[in-house]
C-alpha cells in the first residue's frame, strides 16, 4: 500500500514523503521527526445515506449525519516512531496538531 505524508503538521509546511508498506503494513519515511507528540488514527463507518434501503426514525425532520466513527491514539517515542495495529479499511492519520489528515 502506498502511504503520502505532507508537511510537518502545519497547513503551509511543503515538506512531502511517500513509501510502500511491507507485508506487515509498516511504512518509514525520512523526515524531520515529531517526537513525543499524540498521533490520532479515525477509521469512518457508512454513513446512513450511503445504505440503502435503511431509515432511521426522524420525527422531527433531523438533517443530522449518521456515521459511526471509532478512533485510536498513539504517542511517538524520541525517535517519532509510533504504531497502530489495524484491520482493513480506510483510515485518516491525524497530526498533534490536527490541521489536516493523511488519508489511506
């Protein structure tokens, strides 16, 4: 799989590095490291509009998105290094400072 990482947790950085996973789904890129920083991973589920032939009981004519959403978090060590372990699916990696995601 191919991983994309862009700037250094700030929208206007223009640092950019890309890898490929191995078998086991890790991944290096050589760049300035963030250390002892908390490194949020989010996995989105379906949303409701997206399954059909399923409604929701909306008395009150809601507009409010449905979409389940479970998060985890990582510390990096000294080094910037830090770990998920995760199933199949589509993820965003989220910086410490969270200005933007890194999809894959």
């Amino acid at each position: 799989m191919k991983v994309v990482a862009t700037g250094d947790g700030y929208s206007l950085d223009r640092g950019r590095g890309e890898a490929k996973t191995d078998a086991e789904g890790h991944y290096e890129i050589s760049k300035q490291p963030i250390r002892h920083s908390q490194v949020i991973v989010y996995q989105y589920g379906d949303s409701l509009n997206e399954i059909e032939n399923i409604e929701l009981p909306n008395a009150e004519k809601s507009r409010k998105w449905v979409q389940p959403m479970t998060f985890h978090h990582a510390t990096t060590d000294a080094k910037g290094n830090f770990e998920f372990r995760l199933g199949d699916g589509d993820y965003d990696v989220r910086p410490p400072r969270q200005e933007r995601a890194d999809k894959f």
